[in-house]
C-alpha cells in the first residue's frame, strides 16, 4: 500500500475541525526553557517571554522542511492573571508549563514552509497538550490519510483509546456528520452505536450529539435518520456513562427534535420504535421519572 504523506493530507478551511482547517499539525517536545521575569501590560496582565529549545518529534500534517529529531529555537510570549479569578488568557502559550520534556501538539495555519515561521502567531492559532491532542489527531489524520469513510473511521477506534480521546476527536467527527445524514441508515446506525458506548470519553460524546442534534433539527433528514437518533438520545438517558447529557436530551434536544410544543410531533414513538417494544417501555419507565416539564411532554409523547 502507497505510503501517504502528512503534506498530503487534505486541508478544509472553513471547517469546524481544527484537525482538517490546520494546514500544519507538529508534535514537538521542550527540550530547555528560559523564561524572562514577569512584567505587566497596558492592561494590566502579567506578561513573560522566553526562549524555547523545541525538538520536533512528529510532522503529523502539512511539510516544514525539517525532519523528527531536529532542533530548533523559538521566543514565545505568555500572559498571565494578577489574581486568583480563572479567565481565558490571550496567546497560545498562555498557561502552559514549560518545563523540559512537556510534550505539546501544535496547529497552525499558514502557506509558510519553515518551522520558526510556522510556529509564530498569527499562525499558529492552538498549542494543546500531549494528553489532550495527540490520540485525536492520530486517528483523525489515519483516516484522512487512508481516506476512510466516517462508520470506518469509528470502528478502527479500540475500546481502550474510546476512553481515552478528547474534543479534537470529537469536532473531527461533526465535521463528517454530513457524510452520513443523507446517506445508508447503516451509516448513520454506526455513528449511533460509536456514540452509545458506555467506553467512549463524556466530552467526545457530547460534541457528536450535539452536533446530530443541531443538523437533525428543522431538517428534512430521512425519517429512519431521524428515528435511530431519538432512540439513542433515549438510550443515553438511560446510559449512567451519560449523565451529563441527561437534563439536555430531557428538556432541550428531544422536545425541540420532536416539536413537542407543536400541534403535531415531528415523528410519532411509532415510528421511531417500531418493532421495539422493549426500548420504548424502558424509555417511558426513565422518562417517567424526571419531574422535568420537558420529560413529562415526553411521557406523553411516548404514550400516544
């Protein structure tokens, strides 16, 4: 099989995935640090440069003209807060450690071709964490790079990394979601089943969801589409691994889907369990539970 290089990898500009609008993603490890005393901005925020030596481990996505192992230096600029209050910090270095050996995954967008000019804002526009990133963008660029379908790309994911990925995976998928709304009802079955494993990471489920729900709602998505994500919204109330999603599917995603408000629901419980009596007395036996305004329109919607 022909070997696919990260330069080859394809780049979506204006989509919602960082992992494909980034022309340039580098895996690199920080080899030594030193950081200049604090000092304030105008505005008051503590700010900080320093002088990184980088060692480039991994050219996952685009080409920048160097090669794993290589060095180079790079002076990058930290802000900071002057109090305990949490709050976004502008710069893509901003609260990250520099310690020697930190690893971090870099994305960037620009037409250069030298690392040092790759790697400087505006450019780069995300540094994120080893343990954040990396799984995400591994099996995201495999499938790009093999040119995968979306219900493939699902199924080379084990049930060990499921766990173990994060939002970048997560946005990766929405961005297919499209692949699959109009298409096979396998397809759309498969990203389903991915969604409903009790093994995959809570925020990597949420952003799939939410992104089916907002695609599904006001759509003319064909009706089996439609079903299966009711079903599975009612299969994640009832999934303890969901927790976080509970009162969202409850009062917000079902009853908007639905047209719960309407003189006429969207898709009646007929429809979406047809053939499936144990999932719909299981979802009324949940539902019924909830004091939730949303859940008890619901109730009524499954009893009709």
């Amino acid at each position: 099989m022909e070997t696919v290089q990260p330069e080859s990898i394809p780049v979506v500009p204006e989509s919602p995935s960082l992992v494909l609008r980034a022309s340039h993603i580098l895996l690199v490890r920080i080899v030594s640090a030193d950081a200049r005393p604090w000092t304030n901005r105008a505005d008051g925020l503590p700010e900080r440069s320093a002088d990184l030596l980088l060692e480039l481990e991994e050219v996952l996505k685009g080409d920048v003209g160097v090669h794993a192992g290589d060095r180079f230096r790079l002076t990058i600029t930290q802000a900071g807060r002057p109090g305990s209050r949490v709050f976004a910090l502008p710069g893509v270095w901003s609260d990250l450690p520099l310690d020697a050996g930190a690893r971090y995954v870099t994305f960037s967008i620009s037409t250069e071709r030298k690392v040092v000019d790759v790697l400087q804002p505006p450019s780069l526009v995300r540094v994120a964490p080893e343990a954040e990133a990396l799984l995400d963008v591994r099996k995201a660029v495999a499938a790009e790079a093999e040119r995968l379908s979306l219900p493939r790309t699902l199924e080379r994911v084990s049930e060990a990394d499921r766990g173990r990925l994060n939002h970048f995976f997560g946005e990766y998928v929405a961005a297919r979601l499209h692949e699959v709304m109009s298409g096979s009802p396998n397809d759309f079955d498969a990203v389903m089943r991915f969604v409903e494993d009790p093994k995959l990471a809570p925020v990597c489920r949420t952003i799939i969801v939410e992104a089916a729900h907002t695609q599904l709602a006001g759509s003319d998505a064909p009706q089996p589409i439609l079903a299966r994500f009711v079903r599975t919204s009612f299969h994640l109330i009832a999934l303890p691994e969901a927790t976080d999603m509970h009162d969202q599917l409850l009062s917000d995603m079902l009853p908007q889907l639905l047209a719960l408000r309407g003189v006429k629901p969207t898709i009646t419980a007929a429809e979406v369990f047809g053939g499936a009596n144990a999932d719909r007395q299981q979802a009324e036996q949940i539902v019924s539970r909830s004091s939730d305004p949303g859940a008890q329109r619901l109730l009524q919607w499954l009893r009709q």
